[in-house]
C-alpha cells in the first residue's frame, strides 16, 4: 500500500524527529538487554554481547514453548559411514528432505538404521550430483567418520542420535552431568564438543561464575510473581577453550527459550552456561547445543551455592566463584535406563 506524499517543511522535519526518537530507542534496548554474560574473563574490555534483561517479563512467562522439528546441517561437509541408501539412486529437493529421510529411518520403537546424510545441493558445484542425498550409519555415533571439510567441499551432512544416544558426561569434582546433545538442532555446536571428547587432555575447561535461584525462580525454575529477574541469574558460566588450542567461533544455530537445564553458548562460544530457570524473558538469544538430565540437574543447583565473590560486569552485579570448577568430558555408555561413565 501506497503512502501519502507529505512534501511540507514541518512533515519533514517530524519525520527527523521521529527517525532520531527510533535510533535512540533501539540504542537504549541494545544496551539494556547487553549486561548479563560477558564472553571471556579475561578479555580486559569485559566486551558484552548477550540478553540479560527481560525483553518480555509480563508475556514471556505465559508463552508455551513450541517446539521445533530440526533437521540442519553443515555446509562444505561430508561425512563418510556405512551407506543405506545411495544418493546416485536417491535425489532429492532439499537438505531438509534428506535429514528428514534419514529421521524416518531411526524409529524410537525400532532399530535405527540411519543417522547421518550427506546432500549435494549446489547446482553449479555439483553438477550431474545435483539433488544426490545419501543416507548412511555411523559405527560410533560419538566419533563421526568425518571425510573433508572446508570451501571446495560441495556437500552438506547432518547427523544425528538414538533416542538413547547422545549423552555425553560433563565431569566436576561434585558430580558428572549428563548431557543430552541435539545434533539436528546445532550441529555445529555439537560437532565442536564431540571434538573435545577426542581431547587428551581438558586444561582450561571450567565454571567460573554461579549465581543460585535465590527467592526469584521456584524449585522447578518457575519465575515467582513480581519477584526481579536477576541478580542473581540462576546460572552457572564456564568456558570450553582448552589451553593450546585455538577456538573457532560458532555461528548462531537453534534458539529455543531458555529453560531449565538448558546448555547453551554465550555468543558464539567458547563461554556457556547452564541455566537453572525458565528464563523465558531472554526469549530466543541463545544457541542451546544440550541439556542436562533431569536427575543430575541437583549438581548444577550444587555448583550455584559454591562460595563466591562480586563483580561488576557493565554496571551488573555477577557472582564469579572464589575458586573455579574444573570441567572434564567423557564418553558414557548408551544404556538408555542407566546410562553409565566409559
């Protein structure tokens, strides 16, 4: 629809008026939802990047969750494994089309036969290959048979686990946290950790910051009526960067709202956090790679009640822990009633 023509001097100067009020509105939202988490510790600048604040308070709680059927994959790729279906004999229109045909190949009430594909969707690069999806089955879903990456790889693969695969374990000294990792959903993420399995060693990997429910999120991680959103946070923040080795940035993936147990990247990593509420005000900020098992949520709630110091992080209060968690993953076995360290 067309928009009426207003060529007089006051028209236009109240449009200029208008434009600057919007600038300096955005400007103040950026900031006020730019305080909570801070990439690096030791970045002297103490550079923000993330939601903090409530974007929502009064809507956000009531919003149901919707979930999100994911099939995403990484470009300039290819997995290699056992084909079950050849992609000279299978194209197909889309990524999305071969993730999906793969899913169906992996029945919760049944054998999984497929959990990785590979799709050839770039006319030009591929060719003849155009439309190419080729499932196939990983002979150890946590150490994926990776063949080449990088630009001149003309693929796309995605992966991902049986319902009782997955499940990776997060060692501290007051417990191991399992953590059910959703490749489907940010497989670049998840592709990062199961890299640092591979790791002979985790120097660097640790906690650093804990902040407790306090009297504003209920045992369940329910916000409480009227009560402030933070500080403190209920949250524990750590770092994924091992000493001697150089951290890629990862791209922003899938971002559900925040819930309880929820694990997910500050920014584009190597910084996470573990989030002990349902922090539905941040709305969708933040790439959740995982989440922790219900029944091990209490060593996180554990860590959250640590002794700790003050710091101020752009102008908000954060609890930094007086003496680190260290942080360690581990293979875990895949028996789906009792999961079990390897």
């Amino acid at each position: 629809m067309g928009r009426r023509k207003n060529d007089s001097a006051v028209g236009r100067f109240s449009i200029l008026i208008l434009f600057l009020m919007g600038v300096i509105s955005c400007c103040m939202v950026y900031y006020s939802i730019s305080v909570v988490f801070v990439p690096s510790r030791t970045d002297p600048t103490i550079s923000v990047l993330d939601s903090g604040q409530p974007v929502d308070p009064e809507g956000g709680e009531e919003e149901e969750e919707r979930e999100e059927f994911c099939c995403r994959g990484i470009e300039h790729w290819e997995l290699w494994g056992d084909a079950v279906k050849w992609g000279s004999q299978f194209k197909l229109n889309s990524s999305e089309e071969c993730c999906t045909a793969c899913k169906a190949m992996c029945r919760k009430d049944g054998p999984c036969l497929c959990d990785s594909w590979v799709f050839c969707g770039n006319q030009e690069a591929c060719g003849a290959r155009f439309g190419e999806c080729w499932l196939k089955k990983q002979k150890n879903s946590l150490e994926l048979d990776r063949r080449d990456s990088g630009d001149h790889v003309m693929w796309t693969s995605g992966f991902f686990f049986a319902e009782e695969q997955g499940i990776v374990g997060l060692e501290t000294e007051y417990g191991t946290l399992r953590l059910k990792l959703f490749p489907d959903c940010a497989p670049r993420s998840v592709a990062y950790i199961l890299e640092l399995l591979q790791l002979q060693h985790s120097v660097g990997f640790q906690f650093y910051r804990a902040e407790s429910r306090g009297s504003f999120w209920d045992s369940e991680g329910n916000h409480v009526e009227n009560a402030p959103f933070g500080p403190p946070f209920a949250l524990v923040q750590g770092t994924l960067e091992a000493h001697g080795t150089i951290f890629t940035q990862i791209p922003a993936e899938f971002c559900p709202d925040i819930r309880r147990g929820s694990v997910a990247w500050v920014g584009s990593g190597p910084d996470f956090f573990i989030s002990l509420a349902n922090h539905l005000e941040w709305k969708k900020a933040y790439t959740v790679f995982g989440s922790v098992l219900p029944e091990d949520i209490e060593i996180v709630e554990k860590i959250s009640q640590l002794p700790t110091k003050l710091e101020v992080w752009s102008n908000i209060n954060v609890s930094v822990l007086e003496k680190p968690v260290t942080l360690r993953f581990r293979m875990i076995g895949t028996d789906h009633d009792n999961p079990q360290l390897q």
